[in-house]
C-alpha cells in the first residue's frame, strides 16, 4: 500500500495496481501532493483484493477519497458491476473509470465521444461497453463517475503496443504496410494517459461525463511503424505488400497461435484480423473536450517513441520478450 502512512493526502483507490496503467498510476500517485494510491492487486503489487468479491471491495473502500478503475481483461465486466453496487452503499466522491476507444468499432472519420459504436466490434469492445453501461447506471443513481476512453496506450511498459510491435519490426514481419497501414495511428501516450487520470479525479464540473484520451491522431500507421523502426535500428525498414499481410492474417495466424503455445519468439506471435484491421481503419480520435476539460497534454510522436526506445533497450530480458494478443482483438 504506497504511502500508506502519509495522511495528509486523499486517497485513491487503484484498481488493477499490478497492470500496465494501473502501476504508471501509483507511481505518479506517489509524487503527487494531493494523492496517495491505495493500491489494489490480484497479483502483488499492494493489497490482495478480488475485485469481484462484494464485500471485499466494500471493505476497499472505506476511507478513500476516490477510486481509479484501472482493471481490464478477464473479469473487468464483473468486477466494474461489483464496484458500481458497492459504491451506492459506499460512494466515493468521484470513480475514474477507464474504458477504451475499442467500443466505437468499425468507426470512421473524426470521433467524437458522442460516436455510437459501429459494426463489426469484437469482443473486448463488447466487454467496454457493457463496463460502461454500468458506470453510467451508477451516475444515473446519483454517484460521481467520469470514463475515460485512451486510444491505443503506448510508450514504456507497454506490451500490446511496445514491446509487441518492437519485435515484430525487429523480425521484419511488419514495416511499411502500403495501403493496408493507411489508416489513422491513434497513440494515447501512457504518461499522458496518467495525467488524464489524475486530472479527472478532481476536476470540477465533468461528473458523468465521457472523455477521449489521445496524444496524436495525425500520424498514420505507416508513419508511426516506420519512425518506429528507424529509432530501433530495424533498418532497413521492410516493405509488407498488402497481399502478403492479407495471407499472413487470413491462413498463417491460426498457425502461429498454435505455435506460440510451445515457444514465444517474434515468429510465432500472430498478427491478427482484428489488428490488421485497425492498421486500416480511418478514424481519428478527437480529445479536444480532454484538453479542454481536463488539461490533457499531448506527448509529440517523437517524443514518445524515444522514450519507449529507451525503455526497451534498459528493459529486462523477460520483459522484451513478453507479448500477447492486441487489446483489440
């Protein structure tokens, strides 16, 4: 539990403490002088909590200020219903829920919060939804919730948008894709994602309300992917015809899951549909109600792929090496 004896501070309920963005946020929690993280795991980092377990989430929140819900993956529809009901018998002044641009789908064009999800939306869009769906019950029953919803979270520590893609490019199975990576990268960078966070939990006048988090939506995949390369010393830059990404989606990644199942190497990590997909999708994430309302600053793509290089190449092994499947799929 960071701080636990700093009482002079509000403290934040953080949910999902062992993820990636959960535990950026207690780190940046612990330098804040108005904060202190009340850090909340499955998995070792602060206090055991199951956080579909009623009462030990009641439990979680007594004496806390707010509560940043930070919990994604296996369990996240759950475990956000559980902290909904718990919360009418318990309220915080104010929950942070983060949410994904994953439920506008097949969306195109510029997004605006207001967007209503576009076919197809695969499952971890679905399980956003209905995440949301519960907070904004909570608010209509009269508690204070704000949702954030981040593009596609990179920078270091991240292994669905770092690491994953550092090794593929370092393997040279993705560069520059053609026309298949036209469309628009919308890289929410993780410290502004953290600053996003903290800023929504005091800002005044934005309960129920719904934000975008995105530092930069000009870049396209391609650019990104290429720049990216470039940074890593994976040069040269490999030219992927859309063709061949259209096989390697289509018949090889069925192969390469099974292969991962007995060795992870950039060789065996599929690259799927649903990414391939979003490589493709033309749609801009509009934050400008976050800027406005919340501060949000915007890392410039430069920026935020030296400091992802950095980490990478201080990273440990173990680390490098971690993949899995894109929080889009």
């Amino acid at each position: 539990m960071a701080d636990s004896m700093d009482f002079s501070r509000k403290p934040v309920l953080v949910l999902g403490a062992s993820g990636f963005i959960g535990s950026q946020l207690v780190v940046a929690l612990s330098g804040s002088r108005t904060y202190r993280a009340v850090a909340a795991s499955r998995r070792g980092a602060g206090a055991a909590l199951d956080a579909t377990n009623a009462a030990d989430v009641r439990a979680a929140l007594r004496d806390v200020d707010c509560v940043a819900n930070c919990i994604d993956g296996y369990g996240m529809v759950r475990s956000t219903g559980v902290l909904c009901e718990a919360a009418r018998a318990l309220p915080p002044r104010r929950i942070v829920h983060l949410s994904s641009m994953a439920v506008y789908g097949a969306a195109t064009g510029t997004v605006r919060e207001d967007q209503a999800p576009v076919s197809p939306i695969g499952d971890y869009g679905q399980a956003k939804i209905a995440c949301e769906r519960a907070v904004r019950k909570y608010v209509d029953d009269g508690g204070d919730a704000v949702i954030l919803r981040p593009g596609c979270v990179f920078g270091p520590g991240s292994v669905q948008w770092t690491t994953r893609l550092a090794r593929l490019l370092e393997a040279r199975r993705i560069g520059d894709l053609g026309s298949a990576g036209d469309g628009r990268c919308n890289l929410a960078f993780i410290d502004d994602v953290v600053t996003g966070i903290i800023s929504a939990l005091d800002a005044s006048g934005i309960s129920g309300r719904t934000f975008n988090i995105c530092s930069s939506a000009e870049l396209t995949w391609n650019e990104f992917l290429v720049a990216f390369a470039k940074a890593l010393d994976a040069i040269p830059v490999r030219r992927v015809a859309p063709r061949m990404l259209a096989i390697e989606t289509r018949f090889l990644a069925p192969l390469r899951r099974i292969a991962a199942m007995a060795v992870s190497s950039p060789a065996t990590e599929a690259i799927t549909p649903s990414l391939a997909a979003l490589w493709h999708q033309d749609i801009r994430i509009d934050c400008s109600a976050a800027i406005s309302a919340l501060g949000l600053p915007r890392t410039p793509p430069d920026r935020m792929i030296a400091a992802a290089v950095r980490w990478l190449k201080s990273a440990p092994v173990s680390t490098r090496r971690g993949w899995m499947e894109p929080a889009h799929s």
